[in-house]
C-alpha cells in the first residue's frame, strides 16, 4: 500500500512544473540550478545542418515508394552479371530527381534557418542581480525562471506570469493576432497580490515558488499556484500567462517571470507546420503504380521464361553466351532469373519516375493562378484566397457533402439589435428596422453630409483629429473606418492607429452594428428608470423589486456591465479608457436636441440623429458636454452630473473629448453594449476593479466588480458580480443562452405573495413566447437576468471560489461547481433579438451547389427555431419540403421515429439503391419512379444536439445516414464542436464520400480537420479557423467559383495528367518489350540509352506540365451556367479504374504500331540495330506527342495574358 501511494504521489508530482527565480542562482554552476532540466528559450525550426543535410534528405525522400524503387534499379545495375546499362549513366535519372526535390527542400530549410536566426537574436530585457538593473539580452539566451520587462509595443519573447504592470489596475493589454489572428485586445492581469504595489517591482525581492501545468498547446487554458514563504497559495490562471508572440498594447512595462521557454512555449507546441493530406486522386495513383509494377512482373517473367526457352533450343552454347571467370555456364533456371532482373533494369521506365515532380510543379501552378484569381478576392476586408495546403487542389473538383457553420459562414456575424422584451412587454423598435432596410453605407451619402454641412457643429466637427477633407467637405473618420488607398479598381486598407500604421480597426464596430434607433415607447421609460435609479437612497430595499421602472434601469445596467469589452476612443482607438472625462462643458437632453432639429425643419436629419445621437454618447459629448465629475477616498470615480445649459452656445466651447469606441471579444457582446449606448446607458470606462456607466441624464456610477465568470461553451452563460454605488448591494447580472437561463430562475412557487407568483408566471410566460417569436424570425436570442446576494453568501461563496482558483486538480471542475452554485434562483429582466444578417449571394451560392449535385448539411450552435428561419431564408430549405424535426434524448424515441420517417420517404422515392461502380467509374443510384403521378416533395431534415447524442449511443448511424440520403439538405442545432466532428467522420467514413467542411470561429477548428478539405472564412471571430484550414476565403459565395470552376479544372487537368503519364510510359516501354521477341530475349535494346533518359527528363516533360497547369476544357461561364457538368469529378469520370485500364490498352496498341511499322519495313535488310530503333524512336515520340495535343482543349495562336493576371501584376507593382 505504501509502495502504490509513493507511485501515486510521484505520477502526481510529474504532471506538475515548478519554477523557481534565476536570482540567487545567478553566478552559480548550471548544474545547481532547479530550472536547469527545462529548455532554453532558442528555437529551431529548420531541418537540417550543413553536414546532415545530404544523408538525411536522401533517408526522408526514400521514404516515398518510387524513389526507393528506382534506387533499386540502380543498385541493381551495378551487378556485372544482370546489369542491362552503364551503371553510371542509369543514376541519372534517379539522381536528377533526387536533386531537384533536394534543392527544394534546401531552399525551404534555408528561409526557415533564416527566420529562426533573427527571432533568436531579437533583443529584451533580463533582469541581472549583478547589475541590479534589466539588461539587454537576445532572445536565445532567456531560461526559465528569468524576469522579463517588456514595454508597449514590444513582442514576448516567452510564455511568461504576469507580476508587474504600469497600468494602475494591475491590467496588461495584449494583441494577439500573431497567435490566432485576432485583433481585439485581450486583458491579462497581474496575479492576486502582486497588484497593489510600488511604482517599480523588486525581482530580487521575489522568493515565491511557481507549481503549474506542464507545457502543453492549449492557448485558452492555464492552471497553477503560487506558494509564498509562509505557505500560503495563490492561485492564477490564464487571465494572468503571457504568451509568446503576442504583443504589448497600452501598457508602458509589464514585469514577469518566465514560465515556458523557446519549443516549451504554447506558440512553438500549436505551430505543427504545415498538415499534408493525400488526396484522392493521389491514393489511385498509388494503387495504379501497383497495377504497373504486376505489369512490369509479368513482362519481366514473359522475358526471363523466353530467355530460357530460346537458349534450350541450342545443342550448345552459342558464341554470344559469355562464361563466368571459371568457365562455366549458369543453369537455364538460374540464367532465367538473372534475365528477369536484366528485364526489370531495361523496363524501369514503365514505372513513371518524373511523375510526382511533375505532379508537384503542376499544384504549384495551380496554386499560382488560384491564388491571383480576383473574383475571389474581397476588397472590404483586403482578403484573397490563401490556399495553405498545396498537395490537394484537385479534391476541390469531387467534393459531394459539404458540412458548414452558419453563424459568420452564412451570416455576416455583424450582429445587429433588432428587438427586445422587459418584464414581458415586447418593444419591436419599427424605426431600427426601417433603418437596416436602407443601404448598410450611410456615413458615405453625400446629401447627408450636405445637409449636415448647413448646420453650425462644433470645432470637433470640422477640424478634429480623424477627419478627411475632400471635395464634398470634413467627413469625420469613424473608428470602424479606415483610409483607403485605391489601386486598379481595388482598395487596400491603411488603418489609423496610435502607434502603427498598420494596426487593423476596431471589430464589430461598423455603423449598421454601432448606429441603433431607440424605440420610441421604451425610450420614455429608460429615461424615468434612469431617473428613478438616480434618486435611490444608500438604503437597501427591503425585498427585490418586480416594478417595471426598475426591471428596466437593471435591464441596461445588465447589457453595459455584464460583458468584457473595453473602452477605446477615436482618436487613440488602441488607448483604454480607465475613467470618465472629466472636463467641464454643457450638456443637453436628447428630447431638447430633437426639438431643435424640428425647430430646424430637418426631419430627415432628426431622424438620423435619433438613431446617433445615443450612440454618440447622447449626443452632449459631441456638443463638448462632459460632467464634472469627482473621486471618492478610495480613487473610485462615483459620480458626475452634466451641468444644464443652452444647446446654441456649444459651438463656442472647443473641442470636446473624443467619441467612445468599443472593442469586444464577440459580436454579441458589442451589439448589447451599442444598445445600451442607444439609450445613453453609456459605458464609459472599465477596469477589472470597476466599470463606470453614465446615464441618461449625465450621470455617472461606478460599479465596484467583485467577480467575473467569463463565458464558456458548457455554461452558456456569463455573470458578473458588483456591488451597487447608490444601495450597496451585491448584485449578480447574468446574460446567457434561453434554454439555459430559462431553466436557472426562481421557482414562483416559493413566492409567498399570490399576486407575485402570478406576475413572474405571466412574465415569464410572455418572455418564452417573445423568444419565440424571435427565434422564428430568424433572430439571435440571449436571456437577461439578475440576482441580489447578501454579504455573508457572498463572502462565503468567495471563499469557495478562491480555493478553487488556487486548485491545481480538478480546477476547472471546481471552478465549474462553485459557477453553478452562484448562477442559480435568478430573477428574469428579460430578453433580447440580435440579427444576424445573411452574406451577400448565400441563396444563389447554395441553391447553385444543390444544382452541382453537392448535398449541404449546416451544423450550428444556434437554437433550433433561429436556425430553420435561416435555413428557409438562405433556401437550404423550401416552403414545399417535407421537413422532419426529430427532437429527443430517448434513444426508442429516436428509433421510432427514424424508422417511421424511413417508411414514409419510402414511398414516395422508393427504396434507394446503393450507389454502383462499373470498373471503377461510379454510376448514379437506382431509384425506382415514385408510386403517384403527383410531383414529389423533397425532404429535409431538422435534428438537435440532443438527439445525436441518442443516435450516437443508440447505434443508430445507419439508420440515421440512410434517411439523410433522401433529404436534400440536413439541420443540426445545439450541435457542440464534438458532435460537430464526429458527424464529418461518420459521413466521409461510412459513406465514402468526399467531405469539405467550412466555418470561421473557433468552435468549428475540429469540424474543418475531420473533413476531406477544410475551409476558414476570415471573419469575424478571429483566425484559428483559417490556421487550421485547407484553404480561406472571406465569403461563402466565393464557394462557388471556388469548387465549380478552379475545382472542376484543377480536378480534369491533373486527373488527365496522370492518365496521359501511364499511357506514355506503357506506350515507350512496350517497344522494348516487343523487341525482345526478335534478340532471344537477351535484354538488349535497339534504342540509345541517352535517348531512354532523356524521354522522361527532356522529350516529354514539358507538354504535361503546361497541359495540368494552363489547359480549360470548358470555359468559366459555361461552367457557372451549368452547375451539372461538376458531377463528372464527384463521380471521378476523368480519373478511375476503367480509364487506366483503356489508356494500358491504348498505350499497347500504339505501340505495335509504332515498333511494327519500321520492322516491316526494314525487314530481310542488313541495316544496323541503332538505324533500326531511331525511326521507332521518333515515330513513338512524334505520335506520344500528339497524343497530348488531341488532349488540350485550349489552343491559341499568339499566348496573351489573361485580364487577371494583367489585374494582379498591375496591383502588386502598384502596392510596391
């Protein structure tokens, strides 16, 4: 029993990474320091050395099955009494090949050396005890245990633990997009303790030790503690872990200590390098090599048994019959064998050598002309397509299921508010709607900004920073703009930023997200809440109250508070706003500005302003009127009030502080946030400490913030604990999914007051049915709710929480368990309808692959009503289908209701047959005509999350599949990214059909990898689904173009090649074969050898790789007007078992003719075997030539280039 305890404690203790300081170390021997067995901070992501590379590139490309063969052969050669060459010219060819994939992989593993050379000797600071200051040091030279300082603007040089920061909060600001892409700022902040500090952190004071995680490439995840001198612990997370390759932003100097270094780092263990994937053309080809190297067996017996039988007919041995260096001659059997060696030499060319360097230089090629096509390049984002695996450009022409997200792949994932209901009362907001029904561009309309030019704005207005002044006057340059340089017709962006010119804009930030209409009834009522709320008294209320005036204050307290989002401003968009303004100005309310616009006679404008000038701050700040605002003993800003004064004289005051810019980590997130800005709930600045909100009426709360649980897939759910500034009380403010929430609030039947217990069931009911109506409209749905804790619950949860944090096993259950029990008994506000609005040209682009024989499956997080409406609008779904929804956990149920399903789309198409293949060309399935005269309905299917789960571990994926082959399109809602994946599988597995997987967030990365070809749609939500992708493209519609047309080439070009190079190998080496029947089968040849060489190399190389990277057998517009001719690549007609076996044929065939023809003609003559073989020579080349050009379908007199590429080189000459 000991002994297993030891073996527990120790396992226990290998999963864990101690650090400790570098310092007192400092000076020692490496060997003394407790950090010495973890790696330095040097990378290395070449392959090679000068001295490894020759042997081990030889050892990695004998890896591939033909260069190990053709090794062989030459090996072989070198044996005196089977060699059929000179031994050293039959190297050549292997070695010419070797060499050309050499010099590739040096090129490459140079360019890496060279990157890793400079990341090596980037520079930071160390701290150094014997300087007692940090030091310049390189990169390469950071240990594990070292203290970094690392400035604004600066790269991290390792995965290192926060303990310092300038910024006040004890906050750091982190840019993440060379990790994944993302550009909003991330905060990370200093762990517990270290945060209330000196103005200069103290490394030698530090004598903590670090218990943490070991390295692992989980970027979102980081666990451990710190145990101080005293024993105690502290537990951090990763709100508090700097990775490496991010980037300081808006904080002047963080402070920490290593904790992973160099290949250890998160960054190093996620960059895998590129991922290689065979693609199906590729794995026929294999089997195809087989099938030629049995024909290759066969010839080689055929000459080895005729070799034996043609010296049997000699009584003697003949003069030509050497003897070996004793005299004697082999035995027949044995003279056999060495002939079929001879013969397996002479007939090597039968094996295409040239063909995968030939098959690499055409997808590179292709590659080219994918990558500068502009039809497939976005000019809003700056985006073309980037194709990150190179090796399977030809699956993009067989694909038959295509799995997609709909949120950012079909939607824009520019989540716009629409609509709300608090307390049951439902408020359409009809004006908003009108507003996203007009052209998305409204800050760019001339007569706008006319009419705005005739009134007297403020200084700001007209000669602020971040304004372009053209012909039609000063436009003000909105955060979520940028200046746009145009070239050839194209507009690259050039973003403003504080620090560089390059640094990307603000997300979900564009005016249609930012510029929402309030509705006009709610309006009146926020703006009584907001009074009532201003008027509370520093007592508590006696018990929660369910008023209407105060449901709606919490309502918009919950939307400005319970989210991450940080406050930026305009003019520096990468500054974060920790306080509210406090310069003195004059103020006004929204009703007094919308009477002067009427006074004005500028309905149109008032309109326009209706709907701006909440989210300009309520439109005082742009007129310069900001509150005088004060702090309190503990430097929390408590409150300000706008002082009252006449609109007129705002002109008069200068320039005002900047408008506020919100940068969220979702879309969702700064929807609310623009809403609440609407109704001048303002979110004026945040900390991890407080959150201001300024109020309708100029008012500003601070909100101290106790707690934050962030929002996960699992909870769906996020909350934020603060404590009131008017009251004092501890409020809990959660926003999460409706099915979630719905099922977390109050029992009424606990409420002792009758007349209460009816009002939350009415209220509640109401709301369910406002979700609803929501979700039918095809309307994004998020719950509102709010719970009041006392001191000692607090307290006491507290204490379980940060027992939690301090965990290092089982933290995140822990964690999860102590976020459940806050987040339950919750009060319901109510509920908000965000949409999501369609891509530009998602029905055509869908109802085109429908065309193309492609079936769409769309699996979603989505609610399942949400998802149905976009399904109909998108015409995934028709108003004439037959639509099943199948909604169940009970595996019977689910059964049941799968084979009830199965009967009745029976009987309308009849039992389906298999799919059937005739020699490898794959026929279309049988189906019977339907039973009815009547048109038949198609069907779709509509399933849950729940209900894969049941068909899952019910056994029924073959049920399940067989009636997914009768709809035309497939629904999966509340599908999680495990589900997601597993269904990619279970197609392409059990179906043995080419898969292709599309999405843009996260939450898709393991659906786009279990795919036959991955594709990431540089979105909204970052790019870990483009890093993990096949190929990006920015819209969806781009699919079109991308799969119909480069597919359909990309797939006839390189299917024909392959074809065209065993024809033309079989085709050459018959005439040798054939002429063994006329030597005795002794292996000779009638053909020089440099001539054999140099058919592969030299002859006939050329003509296949322009053919597979240029040649078209149907124009582009044919191919987009008839989405049908994309089934001869799902059925793999160019490429498969039966026309290999035509091409052998054909090959055989011309070669009789080509060896016959001069043997008839030059027969019973005395000319010489090499006069012999040169017209059989050229005759076989001249017509495998011409067998190419009857090939090509594209021929032109003079080659000009194409519109495109004139396009792309006019735009990358104009860029340098």
């Amino acid at each position: 029993m000991k002994k297993e305890g030891k073996r527990r404690k120790k396992r226990k203790e290998d999963k864990k990474w101690v650090v400790v300081s570098n310092l007192p170390f400092e000076g020692w021997a490496h060997k003394e320091n407790p950090n010495r067995h973890y790696r330095g901070n040097q990378i290395k992501t070449s392959k090679y050395t000068v001295l490894s590379f020759i042997p081990k590139n030889i050892f990695e490309q004998l890896h591939r099955f033909a260069n190990l063969y053709f090794v062989g052969i030459a090996v072989l050669n070198f044996v005196p009494v089977v060699n059929a060459f000179q031994p050293e010219v039959s190297m050549i060819p292997i070695c010419v090949i070797l060499a050309i994939t050499a010099f590739k992989d040096a090129w490459e593993d140079l360019r890496r050396y060279k990157s890793d050379k400079v990341i090596n000797n980037r520079e930071c600071l160390v701290y150094s005890r014997k300087e007692q200051s940090f030091v310049q040091k390189c990169w390469k030279d950071v240990r594990v245990g070292d203290f970094i300082q690392v400035q604004c603007n600066e790269i991290i040089p390792a995965d290192i633990l926060l303990l310092f920061s300038s910024d006040p909060s004890g906050i750091c600001h982190l840019e993440t997009a060379n990790l994944d892409g993302e550009t909003n700022l991330k905060q990370r902040r200093v762990v517990k303790g270290f945060s209330q500090q000196e103005l200069h952190f103290q490394p030698e004071h530090f004598h903590n030790t670090i218990v943490c995680e070991k390295p692992n490439n989980h970027l979102n995840r980081f666990k451990g503690y710190m145990e101080h001198p005293d024993q105690t612990r502290t537990g951090f997370g990763n709100e508090s872990l700097l990775l490496r390759g991010c980037t300081i932003r808006n904080t002047e100097v963080a402070i920490g200590i290593v904790i992973y270094a160099g290949h250890e780092t998160k960054a190093m263990l996620n960059n895998s390098g590129p991922r290689y994937k065979r693609s199906k053309i590729e794995r026929r080809m294999n089997t195809d090599v087989f099938f030629c190297i049995g024909i290759l067996f066969l010839m080689c017996l055929i000459g080895a048994v005729g070799h034996s039988l043609w010296n049997g007919t000699f009584a003697e041995h003949p003069p030509f019959d050497v003897p070996d260096a004793n005299g004697h001659f082999p035995p027949l059997a044995l003279g056999g064998f060495y002939m079929f060696l001879t013969m397996i030499i002479l007939l090597q060319v039968l094996i295409p050598i040239s063909l995968y360097v030939s098959i690499e230089l055409v997808k590179l090629g292709q590659v080219f002309f994918l990558h500068n096509d502009l039809d497939l390049y976005d000019e809003e984002t700056d985006m073309s397509i980037q194709c990150r695996a190179l090796n399977i450009t030809e699956d993009l022409g067989q694909i038959q299921h295509i799995f997609s997200d709909k949120t950012g792949t079909l939607t824009e994932n520019k989540m716009v508010f629409r609509r709300c209901t608090i307390m049951g009362r439902e408020y359409s907001h009809q004006e908003n709607a009108k507003r996203l029904e007009t052209p998305k561009e409204l800050d760019s309309d001339s007569e706008e900004w006319t009419q705005y030019r005739c009134l007297s704005f403020p200084a700001r207005w007209d000669q602020g920073p971040g304004t372009m002044r053209g012909q039609g006057g000063a436009q003000p340059l909105r955060r979520s703009q940028s200046a746009r340089v145009p070239i050839q017709g194209h507009s690259r962006q050039r973003s403003v930023g504080r620090c560089e010119s390059s640094q990307p804009p603000v997300a979900f930030s564009s005016s249609i997200e930012k510029d929402v209409t309030p509705d006009k009834h709610l309006l009146t009522k926020v703006q009584d809440a907001a009074l009532w709320l201003e008027d509370l008294s520093d007592t508590r209320p006696s018990k929660p109250s369910l008023s209407t005036t105060s449901s709606i204050a919490d309502f918009f307290l919950a939307l400005t508070i319970c989210n991450s989002v940080m406050v930026s401003t305009t003019t520096e968009p990468r500054q974060r706003v920790t306080m509210p303004p406090s310069t003195k100005a004059l103020g006004t309310s929204l009703e007094k500005i919308q009477q002067l616009f009427h006074r004005l006679k500028l309905s149109s404008l008032s309109q326009s302003f209706s709907s701006t000038a909440p989210s300009d701050t309520d439109l005082g700040e742009s007129f310069g009127s900001v509150g005088s605002g004060g702090y309190s003993t503990d430097g929390g800003y408590r409150s300000s009030t706008w002082e009252k004064g006449d609109i007129l004289e705002a002109p008069a005051l200068g320039l005002a502080s900047p408008e506020l810019c919100y940068e969220a980590e979702s879309p969702d997130e700064a929807a609310l946030v623009h809403a609440a800005h609407a109704y001048s709930f303002t979110l004026v600045s945040r900390t991890p400490e407080q959150v201001t909100v300024r109020l309708p009426q100029g008012t500003c709360l601070t909100f101290d913030v106790l707690c934050t649980l962030d929002f996960d897939s699992v909870r769906k759910r996020m909350s934020v604990v603060v404590r009131h500034p008017l009251t004092g009380e501890i409020i809990v403010y959660t926003k999460g999914a409706d099915c979630v929430i719905m099922d977390l609030l109050e029992d009424p039947a606990h409420v002792t007051d009758t007349d209460v217990e009816k009002k939350v069931r009415k209220i509640r009911a109401r709301t369910q049915k406002h979700l609803d109506m929501y979700a039918r409209d095809g309307l994004r749905t998020l719950c509102i709710a709010k719970k009041v804790l006392s001191e000692e619950d607090f307290q006491r949860w507290a204490s379980f929480r940060h027992e939690a944090e301090a965990s290092l096993n089982n933290r995140d259950e822990l964690l999860m368990q102590t976020a459940q029990h806050l987040e339950n008994q919750l009060t319901l506000l109510g509920a908000t309808g965000i949409e999501d609005r369609l891509q530009e040209g998602v029905p055509d682009t869908i109802a085109t692959l429908r065309e193309a024989g492609i079936q769409l499956w769309v699996l979603t997080g989505d609610k399942q009503e949400t998802a149905v409406n976009i399904a109909y609008a998108c015409k995934l779904l028709d108003q004439t289908d037959t639509v099943y929804s199948i909604n169940t956990e009970s595996q019977e149920t689910c059964e049941s209701i799968l084979n009830f399903a199965l009967e009745e789309v029976k009987q309308f198409h009849g039992p389906q047959k298999p799919a059937r293949k005739l020699f490898g060309f794959r026929l279309p399935p049988e189906t019977p005509p339907p039973t009815s005269g009547a048109a038949v309905p198609e069907a779709g299917l509509v399933i849950d999350g729940k209900t894969l789960n049941a068909i899952f571990q019910g056994k029924l994926e073959e049920k399940f599949l067989e009636l997914t082959q009768y709809c035309r399109s497939v629904l999966c809602c509340r599908s999680t990214p495990l589900q997601k994946s597993m269904l990619v599988k279970l197609v392409r597995d059990r179906l043995g059909v080419m898969t292709l997987s599309i999405g843009d967030g996260a939450n898709d990365v393991s659906m786009i990898q279990a795919a036959d070809i991955g594709i990431g749609i540089s979105g909204q939500e970052g790019m870990q689904a483009v890093m993990s992708s096949d190929f990006a493209i920015s819209r969806f519609r781009h699919l079109t173009k991308l799969l119909l047309v480069h597919g359909h080439w990309c797939y006839w070009r390189l299917a024909r090649m392959v074809v065209y190079y065993f024809y033309k190998n079989v085709c050459y080496v018959n005439l040798l074969f054939w002429y063994q029947f006329f030597c005795g089968f002794s292996g000779s040849t009638m053909i020089d050898y440099w001539q054999m060489i140099f058919f592969n190399l030299f002859f006939t190389s050329l003509p296949p790789l322009v053919f597979g990277i240029l040649d078209k057998d149907i124009s582009m517009e044919t191919l987009l007007a008839l989405p049908e001719l994309y089934k001869s690549g799902q059925n793999s007609e160019c490429y498969n078992l039966l026309t290999f076996w035509i091409s052998v044929v054909d090959a055989f065939y011309q070669s009789l003719v080509c060896f016959f023809i001069p043997y008839l003609t030059y027969k019973d003559s005395d000319i010489d075997v090499f006069t012999f073989g040169t017209p059989i020579n050229t005759i076989s080349l001249a017509t495998i030539l011409l067998h190419q050009a009857m090939e090509m379908k594209t021929w032109v007199l003079f080659p000009v280039p194409t519109r495109d590429i004139w396009e792309v080189s006019d735009l990358e000459s104009s860029e340098n």
